[in-house]
C-alpha cells in the first residue's frame, strides 16, 4: 500500500536535490552582490542565465525521457544517441550566440536590453559553451537512477554540485579580480561539470543492468522518431517555460529604473524557485509511484499537501523579519532593491500550489502517454503571461508586480487546460480524492 510516508520518502531526496540546485543562484547572487558594480553584475548574470537556461530547455526533460522509456539494452542505446545528437546541436547554438553577432541581435533587439549590459554578457557567454552539454548528459542517466529508485544519488550528486559551486563563487570572490558575472559564470560551469562527472560512474552499474536486459519480443523496438514524438512536445514545454524569464526581461527592460528592476527579478526569481522546488520535484515522482487507482488516490492527498503546504511557507518567510534579513544580511543586496524584493515575493504566493498541480497533471498525461497537451497548455499560459506583461508594462503600472501577476495568470490558465485534456481521456484529477 502507497502511504503518505512512503511518498514522502521517495520525493524528499528529488525535492532535496532540486531545491540544493536552485541555492546555487542565491549563493552566488551573494558573492556577487559584495563585488563591484552589483547591480549591473547581477543584471548582467541574470541576463546570461536566462539565455544559457534557454538554450537548455529541451535537455531539462531528459530525465522524464530516462525514467519513462530506458528498460532495455536497445532502448537504452536509441535513447544514448538521441542525447547525444540535442546535445550536440545545442551546444552549436550556444556557440552561434557566443560567437557571433546574434547575441547583440538577441539581447539588443529582441530582449531590448540596455547596451552597457549585453557587454557584461559577452564573456560569461562564452564561459558557459558546454553548460548544455553537462545538463543534458547528467539529465538522462539521472532519469535512469530514478527509474532504479536509487533518487538518494541524485542527491548526493547534488551536495557535490553545491559545494563546487559555493567554493568556485566564493574563491574568486575573495583572491579574483574578474566582474561578479563572471564569477557566477565559472561557479555554474564548474558544478555543473563535477556533478555530470559523478553520475556518470554512479550510473554504471545501472546502465550495466540495462545492457544486459534484452527487449521483450511482443514490444516493438524504439526508434529515434518515437523518442522524438515524446520528447520534442515535452521539450517545446520546457523551452515555453523558461522563456518566460527573457521575455519577463525584455518587459522589464522597458521601465524606468530598468537596472534596479532587472537587478532585482532575479533575486525574486531564485526565491520562487527554491519555494517552487517541491512542487517541480514532484512529477517524476508521481511518474514513478503512479501504478494504479489506490496509489493515484494517495498521490492526490499529497498533492494538495504539498501545494497549499509550500504556498503557505513562502507567504510566512515574505511577511516576516526572516525575508530581511535574508536580503540585508545573507545576500547583502544595495538597499534600494530591497523593497522592491520584498514586494514581488508577496505577490508570488499562488505559485508554488500552481507549480505542485502543474506538475501533477503533466506527469497524469504523461502516464497516459499523451504529451501534447502539455505543450498546448503551455502555449496558452506562455501567450498569456506575455501578453499581460506587456499589457501592463504599457499601462504603466509597477513592473515587478506585473510581472508576478502575468506569470500566476498564465499558470492558472495552463492548469485548466490541463485539467480539461484529462477529463477528455476520462482521468478525474481531483474529486475522487476529495470524496475518499
């Protein structure tokens, strides 16, 4: 029988290792900000992680990719080659970015950023050239440890990152004398590096049981389209999905005290990831629990949990003393950014339940092998959540609440689309639960 305490065990070390990930930003947004120069440091990092996460997007959901299909030898091998071909292509795009004058085209046009920040861009850029590459290797055989239920690893993995990170931002910090982005730059590179590096040899035994797993006959064999078929719409999502971070950029771009107030989003930003870690963490594990109707029914209980749950704890830290001294004295921001934190935080509250029941709903359709839903619903909350933005932008209002607002609109609209697409394959999300 599935208890709570059960799926509590099996989510923790994948929560633990998301919410370990996003630390790395307030980390070195903390080096970072006792440098030279901090508000332009931080903007111009902001920036560079925005394009760089971009860029990644469609690797993220290679660790649904390892944990869905990987259970055999020619799985396995169609699946090695198919991650090595995105990785590859990528990568070529970063350098194309890095290297030529789309990055000016990108960040000046497009994004509208102002010109004395694309030139803070340039070097981290090009610091960042294989970040795609590592995420994408240690994506995939992270989904292969979690398909072997071995997700203490992938925390382990995580400390190491951690702890690689933390020592690169606050050595050159302290004995360097390079601009704070790029020592943001070389901390994430670095971990990122030293973490794909320890789940290679900690997967070998995994993939070793793989080789040695012979495809069943009645089961046609995988090919590199039918990965594609399931992967591409779930990377579409993913690429929909950080994009909104450039483009909430670009409407930022556009307010009068434009360098605060990209210099403030991304600290804003690192806090609704780390409240938003749970809920994130949440879909493969739903994937790998989800067997039949008794675990779906528990899997909902703990949905609910979860979201309200970390909604409730990003409202308590935004109201209470503790988000202030997290700004004044751990990360040690200017003061005039403070407020201006300390206000779009309150306004993100609806998004770590969001976050949890997005989750929820996709790893249901995935269960159900149907991704392009997903994709759909992400189009729309994309479309949505710009279109506010800009709206409000235009209208004039405070720009950070506007793009907090947008945001929680966008989700909101993409959960019921989502819940809309289960209905049609006559899955109920949440009433049998509520009535149990």
């Amino acid at each position: 029988m599935l208890t709570q305490r059960k799926i509590f065990w099996f989510w923790l070390p994948l929560a633990f290792s998301f919410l370990l990930m996003i630390f790395e930003g307030p980390w070195i947004q903390g080096v970072m900000s006792r440098q030279d120069d901090a508000a332009t440091q931080l903007a111009a990092f902001g920036i560079v992680v925005g394009l760089v996460v971009l860029i990644e997007t469609p690797v993220i959901m290679f660790l649904a990719v390892g944990s869905a299909l990987a259970k055999d030898r020619q799985a396995y091998r169609v699946l090695s080659r198919y991650v090595l071909i995105a990785n590859v292509l990528l990568t070529i795009v970063h350098a194309l970015m890095a290297f030529t004058p789309l990055l000016d085209f990108y960040l000046g046009v497009i994004l509208d950023i102002p010109p004395e920040l694309i030139e803070e861009t340039r070097r981290p850029a090009l610091i960042l050239m294989f970040f795609t590459w590592f995420i994408g290797y240690r994506r995939f055989h992270q989904g292969i440890l979690i398909n072997h239920g071995r997700t203490r690893t992938i925390t382990i993995g995580t400390v190491i990152r951690v702890i690689v990170s933390a020592g690169v931002a606050v050595g050159l910090g302290i004995w360097g004398d390079i601009p704070g982005a790029e020592i943001g730059a070389w901390s994430l590179i670095s971990a990122v590096f030293v973490e794909m590096i320890y789940v290679h040899f900690i997967s070998r035994q995994d993939v070793a049981q793989l080789e040695a797993t012979k495809r069943k006959a009645d089961i046609p064999p995988l090919t590199l389209r039918k990965v594609a078929g399931f992967h591409l719409p779930l990377a579409a999502t993913a690429a929909m999905s950080w994009f909104v971070l450039p483009m909430t950029q670009r409407g930022l771009a556009q307010a009068e005290n434009a360098v605060d107030v990209l210099a403030a989003y991304p600290i804003i930003f690192s806090i609704m990831m780390v409240m938003r870690s749970g809920g994130f963490a949440w879909q493969e594990a739903v994937i790998a629990l989800n067997k039949g109707i008794q675990e779906q029914r528990a899997l909902r209980r703990f949905t609910l949990y979860l979201g309200f749950g970390s909604s409730l704890i990003l409202v308590l830290f935004a109201i209470t003393p503790a988000i202030d001294y997290y700004l004044r004295t751990i990360l040690d921001i200017p003061a005039n950014l403070i407020p201006v934190v300390i206000n779009g935080t309150i306004f993100a509250a609806f998004l770590p339940l969001f976050s949890t029941l997005q989750s929820y709903l996709r790893a249901l359709l995935m269960k159900a092998d149907n991704t392009n839903p997903i994709y759909q619903a992400m189009t729309i909350g994309f479309l949505t959540t710009i279109a506010c933005l800009f709206f409000g932008i235009w209208l004039g209002l405070p720009a950070i609440p506007v793009a907090i607002c947008s945001l929680t609109f966008g989700v909101g609209l993409e959960l019921g689309y989502l819940w809309r697409a289960l209905l049609r394959v006559d899955v109920q999300p949440f009433m049998p639960a509520l009535a149990t």
